[in-house]
C-alpha cells in the first residue's frame, strides 16, 4: 500500500549528491510547506545519501517559505564515522536557497540496552478518544496538513482554535495519520511540528507562524500507534518564542525531543 506521506516526500537521486522532488499542495498552512513536512523532505534525501537507517538529529534553518513548488537538494557527506554519518544539505528553489540543514544518521539502538534514565514525564493525556479532533474547515485558519493526519488535542489546549486561549502556553495530543500509515523516525520529524504553536494560547487571534530553526533528536523507533506528544513555549520576548518538544510512543518510551525558534505572528 502506498501511503499520502512516502508519496509527498519522496526525492529522486540524479547524481553527484544532488536528489529533485516537490513540495506538494496538501501539507501546508496558509498556502505555506509545514516546517515539519519540510524536514522530512529534507530527511528522505539526506538519510539516503548517508546509508544509514534513521536520523539522529537533525536542524534545519528555514531561509524562505515554500510553497507547492520544484525542488533541488544538493546534499554533501562530511563524515563517515562507526556509528554516524554525518551530512549537510541546501534545498534549492529557482536559483534560491530556501533551506539549510546538518544532520547525524545511523541505526538507533534499542532503548532498553544498556543505561537507561529518562527524567521527562510522559505528557499528561486523557485517553486517544476523549481528546477533541482537529477540523481542517471549523477553525480560525484553514488547515489543509491536517486533512492528512488525525490528530486529537487534549480538550484544555484547543481553546485558540475557538477565539478562546487558554493563557497557557502549552500544546498537548496525539498524533497519528489519516490514512493509518505506520509511525517510523522519517514520520516523527512531522509530528515535531504538525501541533498548532503553543503560544497560540497566549493570543486572541492565531496566524501564520514563521520557523527560524528546528532541530529534532530521535531517541528510539516508536512503537505502533499514536504518538503522545507535549509542547511548551517557556520565553516569548522580542517577537520570537522558543518552543520545546517531547514525543513518547504507545509503550511509554522517549521518542524524540525537538526544540524550534518561530516568530510570534503580528
């Protein structure tokens, strides 16, 4: 079975490093790529020019929005170590570079081997089905990324979505895609930033809201199922916010932890 996410980031190797895809129309904001659908795209072409199985963390610098558009991914090896590769790459757009990344890839290891201390809570949610659904066409901004996922919102953070926020800037819910395909690590780069933006719940009327920077380190290969997933903006000051991140899978375990720079909407 063909899967909505392999399909729209998917990249074509033409040699020399360089790998050509497209943006497709369906996984953005506002007309505007998902910062997380671009990290993955990014991903595929990196992760196969490093030979290696799974990000280990990845940072992208967001230099201009992209909208549905052809792409060209200049990628270029800078180590190749025992147990990472390391790799560098620009995305391309009419001449322009729009995205700069660095990433480490290898083969995650097992959670359970060896020292394991993990002092981070698992977000705090009421079952899957007592969590509100997201509406692609029912909230102050059209949402055209989140026909393809089904995302559930714990019901004390979805207050934005309604012209009522919280006053907490916190984003907590599950992610799971619409189609039911299988959460693996390239999956989990867009759930670092498939959430609305916790600081929606500090303001009367959400917008669209710019990616700086976002790095995202992978922790384990999530279990099948739905991820729990928590974001807090703990400093909201000079127009921009820092946003934290952490993902757990079904069985408890640490995922990810992601953290990204974004400027606070006008």
């Amino acid at each position: 079975m063909t899967f909505s996410f392999d399909d729209a980031t998917r990249v074509e190797a033409v040699g020399d490093g360089t790998y050509v895809g497209h943006v497709n129309d369906g996984w953005d904001i506002r007309g505007n790529a998902n910062g997380g659908y671009v990290m993955a795209l990014m991903n595929s072409a990196m992760r196969d020019a490093s030979g290696r199985t799974d990000p280990i963390s990845i940072t992208l610098h967001y230099l201009a929005p992209l909208p549905p558009c052809r792409f060209e991914i200049a990628t270029e090896v800078i180590k190749r170590g025992r147990r990472f590769t390391t790799v560098s790459a620009s995305m391309i757009v009419d001449g322009r570079t729009a995205i700069r990344a660095i990433g480490a890839f290898g083969e995650l290891a097992d959670p359970a081997q060896g020292l394991h201390h993990v002092d981070i809570p698992r977000p705090d949610l009421p079952p899957f089905a007592q969590c509100r659904a997201r509406d692609p066409h029912a909230e102050n901004i059209p949402l055209a990324l989140m026909s393809k996922l089904n995302m559930r919102l714990h019901p004390d953070d979805l207050g934005f979505a309604f012209g009522q926020p919280s006053g907490r800037s916190l984003m907590r819910g599950y992610f799971a895609f619409a189609d039911e395909r299988p959460i693996d690590t390239h999956a989990v780069l867009l759930a670092a930033d498939a959430f609305a933006p916790p600081v929606f719940n500090l303001i009367e009327v959400p917008g669209w809201v710019p990616t700086v920077e976002l790095t995202v380190h992978l922790r384990a290969r999530p279990a099948p199922g739905p991820l729990s997933c928590s974001f807090e903006a703990r400093a909201v000051q000079g127009g921009m916010f820092e946003e934290d991140g952490v993902i757990f899978d079904e069985n408890g375990v640490l995922v990810a932890q992601s953290r990204q720079i974004g400027l606070v909407p006008l």
